[in-house]
C-alpha cells in the first residue's frame, strides 16, 4: 500500500505524481529518482529526468489519478463505493455502463453518487481555505492567478525577505544559482521576478527567455513554473505571454 506524508506535499506536485528536489525528480508513490542534468534512455528514446519521470508514472502507477486512489481510505476519505465511481468517471463510463459493470440498481443511483462527489469536492475547498485562514488571518497572501489556494501561500513578510537574501545573494535584480525545490520558497522567488515584467504588456517565448535568463540559466524551468502556478498566461499556440491581472 502507498503511504505518502501528504500534509508536506502540494495539491500541483500530487496532480503529477513527482517532485522536483534538490538533486533530481523523485517519484511520490514509490520514491524513485531520476537525477537532473542527466539522459536516460527508453524503449529506443532518450529523455530528460522530467521525461522520464512521466514515463515511469504511466509505466509502474499507470497514472497519478490510480495510484492515489491507491492509497489507504483513511488518507483519502473515499468509501469504497465512491472510489469505484470515481474509478468508472475517470474512464468515462455512461450511466448506463457504470449500472452494468456495478451493483448500483439504476442509473439515478450513479447521478446520485457523481452529485455526492461534486459536492465533496466544493466542501473540501471551503474547508482548506478555512484551516489556512484560521492558522494566519492576517499573513496571508495569494496571488490572484493562483490556481490552488493551501498552505504555500501563507507567507510572512520576515520570511519572504529572508529567502530572496539567500538566494540573489547579488541584489534582488540580479541572478539566483539554483532554483529551490519546496513550493514555499519557490513562490516567493516566482513572484519576485514576476517584478521584471510589465502588467500591460504581452511578450514572445524569446522575450520572456531573455528576461528569465537574468534570472537563472534554467529558464525553461522558470518559464512553465509562472504559467502553472499562475503568474502568468500564454496564448494557445504560446506565441504570447502575459502577467495575468
């Protein structure tokens, strides 16, 4: 059975099932590492430890989605009837399909159980923003593209300094040598830079490199963390790139 330590991983690094350490992408069901700056080759191809991380996922857990619904019903909260529903929605199984293969009745019985998941799920978001409002009601702070609101954000102003000192150890305008690896500090670095650009202005791909280039010389990775948590937006066919307001 998966044991993960939930409460110090984010809701975005369980979406994908790995996070990104210090010294490579780690596997969160069963704690494999690829190390970063490394190739690895697979079935014929060659990827980067990202890649590869995403290979092993769909190889070893078949997704994130299946090994999570993995975990023990204590940590998850799921009855075994919800965990089979979620199980038949996930593969976009009809009603009808859903009361053939299940010992459900009818097909109101299935509506009535995907009302019952909807409603879980509303209730869990205001429960997580009550227990965050309740352990700092006046520290904290959320952007407002914030895709996930939890405990990341709760961010004070002694902390926030003390973590930009450590790492533009050349003054805030200049570069960072590694980009951290917890949610927290990697926030507070993100919204930093977000300073170098313009609210009202849309960028190219090579502009928004170049100006993350002063930044750290993995600017790829700078580039996808703005977007997925937030700070900024790009067009469908990522010609353009914006600060979202």
């Amino acid at each position: 059975m998966i044991i993960l330590d939930i409460q110090n991983i984010s809701v975005d690094s369980l979406l994908h099932g790995y996070e990104l350490h210090e010294d490579g992408y780690e596997c969160l069901f069963c704690s494999i590492t690829f190390a970063l700056h490394e190739v690895f080759p697979h079935e014929g191809r060659f990827f980067t430890a990202e890649g590869m991380m995403k290979q092993h996922i769909e190889h070893v857990h078949t997704s994130p989605f299946h090994a999570l619904l993995e975990l023990d019903k204590k940590v998850t909260g799921l009855s075994d009837v919800q965990i089979d529903m979620l199980q038949y929605f996930f593969e976009g199984k009809s009603d009808q399909e859903i009361v053939a293969e299940s010992n459900l009745t009818s097909v109101s019985t299935v509506r009535q159980h995907r009302f019952k998941l909807r409603e879980k799920e509303k209730q869990a978001k205001i429960f997580l923003a009550l227990m965050q409002l309740m352990k700092n009601p006046e520290q904290y702070q959320v952007h407002k593209g914030a895709r996930q609101v939890d405990e990341r954000y709760s961010i004070e102003e002694k902390e926030r300094e003390k973590v930009l000192t450590t790492y533009f150890k050349n003054g805030l305008d200049g570069a960072i040598d590694t980009i951290p690896s917890k949610e927290k500090k990697k926030l507070i670095i993100l919204q930093h830079i977000l300073e170098r650009f313009e609210n009202a202005k849309h960028y190219s791909e090579k502009e928004v490199n170049d100006i993350l280039k002063t930044v750290n010389a993995d600017f790829v990775s700078l580039r996808r963390h703005l977007i997925e948590y937030g700070f900024m937006e790009r067009s469908n066919d990522g010609a353009a790139y914006w600060v979202k307001k």
